[in-house]
C-alpha cells in the first residue's frame, strides 16, 4: 500500500488523458452504485480502478502507440476501461493490466463489445469500452485471474486474505 505522501505525488505525474480516465472511472462508479445492476457474466465482475496499458493493431499488423489509462471493471471473462477515443466494436484490443496480483504484468488480446460515450463534469469527452478476452486465456490465466479479482474484493472489502 502507498503512503498518503507517495500517493500525491504519483497523481500530481499523471497524464492527462489518465488523468480524464480517472475522473470519469470515479463518476462512472457513483453512477453505478446508485443505480440497478444489470449483471450477465458467469463471473463476478469487481469495480476496480488499476493503471492499465493499451494498443491495437490495424488490418496489416500495424500497432498504435501504447497509450495509459485506467480500468473501470474486470472479471475473470473480460475488462472495462476508460479511453479518450472511440474503439469500434469490431476492434481487437491489446490490454496490459500493469498491477495485478498473481499476475504481474499481464497481457491479454480482447475483442471490443461495447463502446459507450462518457463525459465528465468537467466537459471532456471519454469511452468506456468494454472487452471481453474469454477466448483469449489459457485455463491456468483464467484461474489466476479469478485469484486475482478475489483479492482485489478482499482487499477492497478490508477482509481477510484467502489462502490460495
């Protein structure tokens, strides 16, 4: 965990189009913690800000710059993130989720499902995209990645931590 001290001075470093992701995740949760939940996945789905690294690939395999942001959601099927640009839903996305537990630094290909505009209080304009990498993990990924969504709840929860 970071101190208070460390934690300013990583938030004064960010980016701005980081900076709108985490804006927007922040609106986006409240939203959602007033509302219903409309819940279709197999999986339990945490709410769960984490730094997350970004890029595509066109039809030649060509690949976009990597870009920063944040996630809003992820489960052991798929992951929702905040960008500053539209991503079609025929799109493939590369998705490096750089602070997981178990799996440090993990890297996964991800068809896009949805793609729904946000904007913020502030005025600016943001995506929350949705993406789903079921077919993407091997079976040990997937079991890993549901360790990690259940320690993220813990943790989130000031629960104790399962031992795995």
């Amino acid at each position: 965990m970071m101190n208070d001290d460390k934690k300013i001075e990583s938030e004064a470093e960010l980016s701005p189009n980081v900076e709108d992701a985490a804006t927007a995740a922040a609106e986006l949760l409240e939203n959602a913690q007033k509302g219903p939940a409309n819940e279709r996945r197999r999986f339990f789905r945490m709410a769960s800000i984490l730094p997350l690294k970004i890029w595509t690939q066109d039809n030649h395999g060509n690949r976009s710059d990597e870009e920063d942001t944040l996630s809003y959601d992820i489960s052991a099927t798929g992951i929702s993130f905040i960008c500053n640009h539209e991503i079609p839903t025929t799109c493939f996305v590369n998705v490096e989720v750089v602070e997981l537990p178990f799996l440090d630094g993990f890297t996964v290909q991800a068809s896009v499902v949805r793609c729904a505009p946000h904007t913020t209080k502030t005025g600016h304009t943001v995506y929350l995209i949705a993406c789903d990498f079921r077919d993407q993990l091997t079976r040990a990924e997937r079991t890993k990645l549901m360790r990690s969504v259940t320690v993220l709840q813990r943790v989130h929860d000031n629960k104790t931590m399962p031992a795995f």
